[in-house]
C-alpha cells in the first residue's frame, strides 16, 4: 500500500495523548469515541498505549492511522492484537489491517464520527475540505484497521 507522506504529529500531542490514558485508566473518565489500545510494543515488548477515535460501522469497530509511520500503528502491525479500553473497561481484540475496498466506507463515515479526527487530517495536508468524498478517496492510502473480538 502506498501511505501518504504527511507532516509529522504536533508536538504537544504525546503529552495530551498521555493526557487521555490517565483519565480512562485512573478516574474511568470517557471522551466520546475515545478508546484506548495497548499493544506490546514491537521491540521492547513493554506494553504501549495510545488513545484514538473508534468509528463504528455495520457492526465493527475501526480506526483511522492520522499518521501512519506513528509507533502506534508499527506496534499494531506487529503485534495483530491488543486490549481495547473505553473507561474502565477492557476487552482483548485482533487488529487487521483492512483493505482499500473495506476501508472506503470507513473513511466516508470517519468525518461523521471523529470531526475532531478532520481537523488533524486537514492541518496535516491530507484533506483540503474534510468532506467524507475526500476521505473515501483516501482509501488505498491510509491505514485503517479493524478490531475484532477474541
């Protein structure tokens, strides 16, 4: 898959991603589609956890990689399983890279569910207008992954 090289993540955003796993993981404080994934990381081993934005669709639970070379999404593509929390509650899933065809209807509802997700993207140069036919046209380009129950 050919990713789209897009300008590195803020630098604040480590520490308000820090931020938001404390809330979840401490207080069981929620922030909408806010999910927290923890993954072995791919070279240490030690587990690793970073928040994002869960888009719901038919059923399935997907997120979308704002920066594809993150070591979130290495450790996700190396690790095919992690433990999803919302709160104070966990649950272990498998994490599957999906396809262009599976991810176009993602990315077309992503602006719908995660607005706050547009914002990244448009200050990141990967959309203009953050429309949900620009974001499906992405698909092929972006990471999208899917979380499924074990």
């Amino acid at each position: 898959m050919a990713e789209i090289d897009i300008t590195p993540p803020p630098k604040w955003l480590k520490l308000v991603n820090k931020g938001m796993v404390f809330a979840q993981r401490a207080l069981g404080v929620t922030m909408g589609p806010v999910h927290v994934l923890t993954v072995p990381g791919r070279t240490s081993g030690e587990p690793r956890s970073t928040p994002m934005s869960i888009v719901a669709l038919n059923g399935a639970r997907y997120v979308v990689a704002g920066y594809a070379k993150s070591d979130w999404v290495r450790n996700a593509r190396a690790a095919k399983a992690g433990t999803l929390s919302v709160g104070k509650k966990s649950q272990d899933v498998g994490i599957v890279e999906v396809d262009a065809d599976e991810a176009r209807p993602v990315l077309r509802e992503f602006p719908t569910q995660v607005p706050t997700g547009v914002g990244f993207m448009k200050r990141s140069g990967v959309v203009e207008n953050g429309t949900p036919e620009e974001f499906e046209a992405l698909a092929g380009s972006v990471v999208v992954f899917r979380f499924d129950s074990l």
